[in-house]
C-alpha cells in the first residue's frame, strides 16, 4: 500500500512540470495534503519520526523527492547524494560521489529523475570561494546505484553556492543562491552560461564567523520567496520569469532574531514551513506567501532548542505518496546540531526523519 498511486498523482507533477515555468519541484502533489481551511493555532509541538540516522559527523544537507515517493539526500560533509526509501526498511543507497570535493549542498528536479545538486568546499571556517560546481544525477531508466553523475560547470566566481531552484524546466534555467555574495546566479544548463540574475540588500550576509546570507528560497507565480540565515529574515522579491532578474525590491515579511531560517518548503494555502537549522526546530509561517499583515508571525511547529535526537534542521520537502498525501508528512533533513559541529560533542549523526502535519491542520 505504501507504493500505491492513482494514475492522477502519477501524471500532476508531469503536468505541472511542462506547463509551468515556475515550478522548482515536483510541488503540485504535496499542495494536495493540504486542502484544509486553515492553521489550528492551538496544536502541541509535534513529533519527529527518525527514519534513518547517519553516523556521527554526517551533515545531511538538502533534500529531494523522487517520483516514487522517496528521499534523494545530499551531505555536507561528504560529497555523497543516497537515495532513502520513505517506507521500510530505510536503509540508504549511495547513488553518486561527486570527486574533488568536500560537500554537496543544493539540489533540485528538472524533470522526471534528473536531479542538479551544488558542490563544492564548504565549511564551517570557510565558505570555499572558488570551489563551486553544478553536477547533473540521471536517474532515468537505470537502478539507483547506476545513477550517471556529470559535471555541468565550473563556477569559480561563486563565494559560497547554496540554495538551488528551477526557473524554466523546459529551457533548463537555473537560479542558484550564494549565500556569501547574496547574490543569485542564473545558470542555463544547456549553454553553460552563468550570470548574476538578481543582486539586492535584503540577500546580502552579515559580518561574523559564518557569513550566510540569501538560503533556500522558492518561486510561487513571479515572485521569489527567500531566507536570510544571517538577518534571521523570510523575504520576497519580484522577478522576471524568462531571465530570473528581479522587477522590484526585496522584502522582508518576517524577521525575528529567535528565528533561525534555513531551506523551507510551501504548501497550497500559501503558509511557509522552515527548517531553522541552529534552533533545531521546524517554524511554521502562516499566510507568509500573501501576508494580510506587514509582519508574518512565527510559530514552532516541532522540535526544542536542546534537543539531542533531531538536531540542525536543513530543509524540507512534502512527500507524495498516498500515505504522505493522507498524513501530511513533511520529511526534513539535519546536521546532528551546529553548536555540536562547531564543539565538535555531538550526541546524534544527520537524520532524513518525518513529521506528520495532518493533526496540525483544522479538520
């Protein structure tokens, strides 16, 4: 049952894939877990489902879902992408080693198992200027541990990439977040070529150790939705959809120091739901892709700022089976807790775990 699908789940994110050019992701399914009328402001904190745990020091970075439902992950601290089954058993499969590199970070869906991912040097001393690439994993026709793993470009004017998101499927148009220019880079996979599609104020990092700026971010119509991990900011900026340049300025809709934003997924009432990586909790934005308010509210959702078991959440995305679609499961990646990277005292290894969202939603 955990495999089942109707012919219409199979063929909407197909559809939605070839007639959108702002789609960054299989995305239209996961709207569909969410047809509620609205946010339960009294819900509890819920619980993390651990579904597999990597061992000690592994930084599990980002977070993708394939057409059968499960988890394409990527590390940080290995330039490795597995493939997690959603259903068990959990047990990984490495699909790609990206070589000459310590880390991968991005990664997004161009289409029917064809993945990009962002590689390069990053730590958390240094952000590894001049390291970055972008790789293409085909999954297409093959088992997974068959996957093809091919460089696209070299990128040595980026500082520190990052984010990574569709702008046209069909063209093969990418937008890529560097967090420590605060810019965004557009990159035609086809053509190679590579440009700074939107440069504004409100992506730019902070002075300090780790200077991160612009995170995760997503498009929704012609307008781009963002984190700034540094200036503990969710923002928006108009774009253009054939360039990915900006037709406005950046604004921020929600900002709190408490806040620790990371990457973040949407669902189809417009609420954002993010990964606060270094307070270790998923936050809940409601109404934050059409504010009624000048200012988004922040509510937890899951997860404690001293919690030893699911710790440094990354990113997140919907899943799409039919349980996933019935429970309202969200599956986020972790780090094993940043402080205990930077101490180097960690208590649990990065995680793909699930929260199941469902109660969270007014009947």
């Amino acid at each position: 049952m955990c495999r089942f699908r109707t012919y219409f789940l199979n063929i909407l994110p197909i559809f939605a894939l070839f007639c959108s050019s702002a789609v960054s992701e299989l995305e239209l399914p996961n709207k569909l877990a969410f047809r509620s009328p609205g946010i339960n402001p009294n819900s509890s904190l819920l619980p993390f489902d651990i579904l597999w745990e990597f061992p000690l020091g592994t930084w599990v970075e980002n977070i993708a879902i394939t057409k059968d439902g499960d988890a394409l992950v990527n590390l940080l601290t290995s330039p490795e992408v597995y493939l997690v089954p959603t259903c068990p058993p959990h047990k990984p499969i490495l699909i790609a080693t990206i070589p000459g590199v310590i880390g991968l970070l991005g990664i997004t869906q161009v289409g029917v198992d064809v993945f990009y991912v962002v590689a390069g040097n990053f730590t958390l001393t240094s952000s590894g200027p001049g390291s970055y690439s972008v790789w293409k994993i085909d999954l297409r026709g093959v088992a997974p541990s068959a996957a093809k793993a091919s460089k696209v470009v070299d990128i040595p004017q980026g500082i520190f990439l990052n984010g990574l998101t569709v702008l046209n499927p069909v063209k093969g148009i990418l937008l890529i977040a560097d967090s420590g220019a605060g810019v965004i880079w557009s990159l035609d996979v086809n053509s190679k070529k590579v440009a700074i599609a939107i440069n504004d104020t409100t992506m730019a990092p902070t002075e300090g150790r780790i200077a991160i700026g612009i995170n995760g971010f997503r498009i929704v119509g012609n307008e781009l939705f963002y984190t700034n991990t540094n200036r503990f900011s969710f923002n928006k900026v108009s774009i253009d959809l054939e360039t990915g340049t900006a037709t406005g300025r950046g604004v921020a809709l929600a900002t709190n120091p408490d806040f620790a934003p990371d990457d973040f997924t949407i669902d189809f009432q417009q609420n954002a739901w993010v990964a606060s990586n270094a307070g270790n909790q998923l936050t809940l934005l409601p109404g934050a892709l059409n504010p009624s308010t000048t200012s988004v509210p922040i509510k937890i959702v899951a997860g404690t700022r001293d919690s030893t078991t699911v710790a440094g959440l990354t990113a997140a995305q919907f899943g799409t089976t039919a349980k996933d679609l019935k429970r309202g499961s969200l599956y986020v990646t972790t780090t094993g807790g940043l402080l205990q990277y930077i101490h180097r005292n960690w208590t649990t290894g990065g995680t793909l775990s699930r929260v199941d969202l469902r109660p969270y939603l007014v009947p």
